[in-house]
C-alpha cells in the first residue's frame, strides 16, 4: 500500500500565495496529459497555433474597432512591437539580468535551506516538535507583508527582493521536502538497513532519491515564485529590475510597456521551467511512465 | 517426534544458536491509548545450519518474531541473542526478504541486488561482477537494467533473493518469500533455495501460510498460537531424509503422516483466529 503511495504524483502541501503556482503547473500537466489515439502532436499543435491566432487576432481587430478600450488593452501588435523595441535597444537585458539574479540568488538560497532543514526536521523527530508552531506561524503570514520591512531593512538594491523570494521559496521546499522524507516507506528504510545502509547510505540511497518526486513538484512551484517574489520586490521599490521597468512605464501610463514587461517574464518562466522539465525528466527516469 | 519447546535440543551450546528469543514479548501501543499484545514470551532457537519455519494463523506475529530475530523491532520484554551476542540495532549477520515488495524502485536492478556489496565498500566493477553471478543464478541476467517496475511479481521476488543473498549472510530471514507466486515458480524457488542453503550451512527462518512448503523444506516446523498475544504452541521435528525431491515429496508417508499431525494442532488455532474474527465483526454490527 505504501509503494503506490510514493508513486503517485505528489501534490504540494503548502503552496502560498499568488498564482505563480497556476501558471507553472498548468504547463506541466498539460504536457503529461497523455494524447488522444488518433490524434498527431503535429495536429495538435496546429490546432494550438490556431487557437491562439483567433484569440489575438479576436483581441487585435476588436482593439482595432474601437471595442475594447486600446488605452488598457493596448493592441497585440504593439505589444509586440514595444517587446521589440525593448529588445532591439538592449533597454530589457540589464533589468532581466537583475531580475534573474535575484530570483537565482533567493532560489538558490530558499531551496538550500529549505532542503536542509526538510531533511534534518525529518529526521530529528525533537526539532520537528520544537520548531513546529513558529513554522506554521511564520507560513502562515501573507508574504507581500514582508516587502516594506525587507526594503527598510536591507534597501533598495537587490538583496531586499532576494530577502522576499526566500521567504516564499523556502517554505514550500521545506515542507515538501519533510513530508517527502517522512513518507518514505518503512519497509524500503528497513531493507536498507539489513544490508547494512549507514546513516549517510539511508540518505543517499533511500531518503533523497524517495523524496525527489516532493522535491520536484515543489521546484517547479518555486522557481515560479522565486520570480514572482524579485519582480513584486522590484515594483515596490527599486532602482532596476523587469518589476521597475513595468512599474516606471506604468508611471507614465504606457500600457503597452506594462503588457510587454508582463510577456518577456512570461517566457523567460516558461525557458526556466523547460529546463527544471528536463532535469527532472533525468532524474526520475526510474519512474512508472503514467500515460496507462 | 514432538518435543517441548522450551527445552530445545541439548546437544548445543547456549552461545551457538545463530538465533534465540528467549520470552520475547512484543507490545504495540494504541492509538487511542492502551495497548495490544502481538506474542506473547516467544522462546524459540535455531541452530547454525538448521532450517525452521515458522506456521500459523494470520495476525498471529510472525512478521513481529521476524523482526525481532532481524533487530528491527525491539522486544518490550525478553531477549534476542545471536551466535551469543545480544542484538542491538540491526542483526549484522543476518539478511532479511520481505513480506512487501522492498526493492528500491529508483535503481535498476543491477544496482539494487549489487547495494549490499556497494554499502560495505566493495568496488562498484567487483560488486557489478557477483551481482551478475546472482542474476544467472535466480534466472535474471538479461534484465540487469530494468527498473523494479518493469518487471512481473515473481521477478521481483528473485531480484529480492538476490539482493538479500549476495551479501553473504549467517542467518537468512524469510518473510512467505514465495507466496505470491505462482505454483511453477514457487517450485522452481523453493529447489533453488534448498540448494543454496545445502551448500552454505547458513541458518534459515522461514514464515509461510502454507504446512506443505514449510514441511517439505525444513528441519524443524513451529506453530504459533492464534493472537492477540499468540505464543508457541508446538514444535516439530522433520525428519524426512535429504536431499528431498520437492516434486513427489508430498506423496512420502512420512509427510502425510507428519502433515496429519501438525495440521491437526494448526487447525485448531486457525479456527480460533477466525472465530474471532467473526465475534469481533457481531459486535461491530
Ligand atoms: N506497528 C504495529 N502497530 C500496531 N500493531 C501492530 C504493528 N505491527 C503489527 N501489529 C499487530 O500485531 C499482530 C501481529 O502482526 P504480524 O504482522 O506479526 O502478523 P503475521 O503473523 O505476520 O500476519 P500475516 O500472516 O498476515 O502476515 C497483528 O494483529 C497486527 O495488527
Ligand atoms: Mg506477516
């Protein structure tokens, strides 16, 4: 009963705020949603560019006549057009650089310490029953609360907003890594143990690799929100960053730079979460593949 | 032919039994607090080389004696010696085969028979070698890299046979190692694990549902009573002659006669354990 346990796709336990989560895992699912018999992925992905040639050419000739308002929905060719100018001038690269960095830096750090403290807290039941409520009350806080007080605290350069990123980051890495770690089977620890696993062994050869599917699903999740957290720092307060720029064209009501702030993050998530896909794909290559 | 069980056979030594629980006593607490009696001063011995089963009911805690023997599970009363030394922590000389599927599903099958040898230090081409000596053996060589998914119920169990043999253990603990397969198999099986043993003089326990496994492999059968807090209830001698031809083994008076008797004395705990069972199933009603 244990083993189909481990084998089912783990829903993250405690995912916070925001709807970074939505975006990231839509895009998983949708990929390993098994194809219909009969149905070519050349098709189905003919029928996708379709889809999305109706809907912006629906949104582009609406604009167009004049039915929906271009001042907040700004038209998709312009859109295009100001990603394109913001490109072609080198104006983005710089704030993408930032905004990577930060995001890079408080995943780095958020799913370090939230792996390590995941397996500790897992494997040292007395700091679980320690530490337990100031956990869950410290989740339990809405982080964008933190923001303000991260800006006053550590200013307005980058370490403010990778201070924000890790308070989201962490937490979901930490509490999937320790239900991941405390769910492995008992019986697998034991078998490791007969055959003479020390400590170090069970970590290695049972507790890690057990908890990966946990550790995946909140990677996925995280490196989202890890993002999210530097650009909803940058837009608070800074001095560069995607978030700075959207918010400084806001500033002059330049939807069109709001939209095309919106659409360069939308990919550079989407590139990211590509790879995580890939590490992932090698990692857990053991796995039962779950299109029967 | 029958014996006392407390006594034992005299002719060894106390600090020569690779295992011996002497009033072991497990308890499990509830729950809902109180607490439940699995067996109750379990006494049994088993000498190097000999091998015994263990019989009976369902829930009657074969799996707990197991564990007890193995160091997995610490007695709430009594003691678990092995070749004289008390167990604490896990029982190094001994290897364990499951009653659950407990290979580790994120290695291949290569990796999961070579762990044992891997974790003790031995270079990973020397360990690969002899695990490809253990697949030959148990009929595997050519699925050295699937994973544990990949394969049918009974390959995983002589994955398994594998992965706990290679290591080269005093005690084999066995957990009804065969009792998910199907007849030819487990046939197929039990021939293998007698040849093994016969060739290695290790000491083998061995649990399983079934009287005519039990009799047909081993030197000594012990049937425990039905639970809650099931102890020994009695003890017998196999003496049938070996090597024994498992195929027509059942049709060998002595196995009859044998199998009369000891079926006579499991029955009656059967029956208890499932009268149980339906008393306790009124009462829920
Ligand atoms: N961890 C546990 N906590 C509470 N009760 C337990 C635990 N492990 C076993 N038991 C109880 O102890 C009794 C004996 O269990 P055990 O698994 O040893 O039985 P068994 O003889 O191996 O049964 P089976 O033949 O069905 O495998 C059962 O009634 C079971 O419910
Ligand atoms: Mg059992």
């Amino acid at each position: 009963m244990t083993m189909t346990g481990s084998k089912e796709s783990p829903k993250s336990v405690h995912t916070s705020p925001d709807g970074a989560r939505g975006q990231l895992t839509r895009g998983r699912s949708g990929k390993s949603a098994g194809r219909k018999p009969g149905m070519s992925a050349l098709t189905m992905r003919t029928a996708q560019l379709v889809l999305a040639l109706v809907v912006l050419g629906g949104w582009e000739l609406l604009g167009r006549a004049g039915i929906i308002d271009e001042f907040f929905f700004p038209l998709p060719s312009d859109i295009l057009a100001t990603v394109w100018v913001w490109i072609s001038t080198g104006y983005v690269f710089p704030h993408l650089l930032i905004t990577m960095e930060e995001s890079i830096l408080a995943f780095i750090v958020g799913a370090g310490v939230g792996l390590f403290l995941g397996f500790l807290l897992a494997r040292v039941r007395f700091l679980e029953r320690l530490l337990d409520p100031f956990l869950q009350m410290f989740n339990a806080l809405p982080r964008v609360v933190l923001a303000p007080i991260f800006l006053l605290w550590f200013g307005l350069g980058i370490w403010s907003k990778v201070a924000f990123g890790f308070t989201l980051v962490f937490f979901i890495v930490f509490f999937n890594t320790l239900e991941g770690v405390k769910g492995v089977d008992r019986v697998l620890v034991d078998n490791a143990r007969m055959l003479g696993a020390t400590e170090k062994q069970l970590l290695r050869h049972v507790f890690i690799p057990s908890a990966l599917t946990w550790i995946f699903s909140s990677l996925h999740i995280s490196v989202g929100f890890a993002i999210t957290g530097a650009v909803v720092g940058e837009y608070l307060g800074a001095s560069a960053g995607v978030g700075y720029a959207i918010a400084q064209a806001q500033g002059v009501f330049d939807t069109r730079g709001v939209f095309a702030g919106m659409f360069i993050l939308m990919f550079a998530v989407l590139v990211i979460d590509l790879l995580v896909n890939r590490l992932e794909k090698h990692l857990l290559k053991w796995r039962p593949s779950r299109s029967a | 032919m029958k014996e006392s069980v407390a006594s034992g056979p005299s002719e060894y030594a106390v600090d020569e039994y690779a295992v011996e629980l002497s009033g072991c006593t497990k308890e499990f607490a509830m729950p809902g607090g109180g607490s439940y009696f699995a067996v109750r001063d379990i006494n049994l011995r088993v000498e190097p080389g000999r091998f015994v089963s263990i019989v009976g009911p369902t829930g009657s805690g074969k799996s707990t004696i197991l564990s007890m023997a193995a160091g997995l599970l610490e007695p709430t009363a009594g003691n678990v010696r092995s070749y004289g030394t008390p167990v604490q922590g896990v029982n190094r000389r001994a290897s364990y085969m499951f009653q659950q599927d407990a290979l580790l599903p994120w290695k291949s099958v290569i990796d999961n028979v070579s762990l044992g040898l891997t974790m003790a230090g031995v270079s990973k081409t020397e360990a690969y070698s002899e695990a490809r000596r253990w697949l030959e053996k148990v009929g595997l060589k050519n699925f050295a890299d699937r994973y544990p998914h990949q394969l049918s119920g009974g390959m995983r169990k002589r994955t398994a046979v594998a992965q706990a043999w290679i290591v080269d253990p005093d005690i084999l603990l066995m957990d009804e190692p065969f009792s998910a397969l199907d007849v030819q198999t487990r046939q197929i099986m039990e021939n293998e694990l007698l040849q093994l043993w016969q060739e290695s003089g290790k000491a083998v326990v061995f649990i399983t549902h079934d009287l005519d496994e039990a009799i047909a492999l081993s030197d000594e059968v012990v049937i425990l009573g039905a639970g809650p807090g099931s102890t020994v209830v009695g003890s017998y001698e196999i003496s049938i002659p070996r090597p024994r031809d498992l195929l027509d083994i059942r049709d060998d008076p002595q196995f009859i006669e044998l199998h009369r008797e000891i079926w006579g004395r499991l029955k009656i705990e059967v029956s208890k354990t499932y009268e149980a069972a339906l008393a306790e199933d009124g009462e829920v009603a």
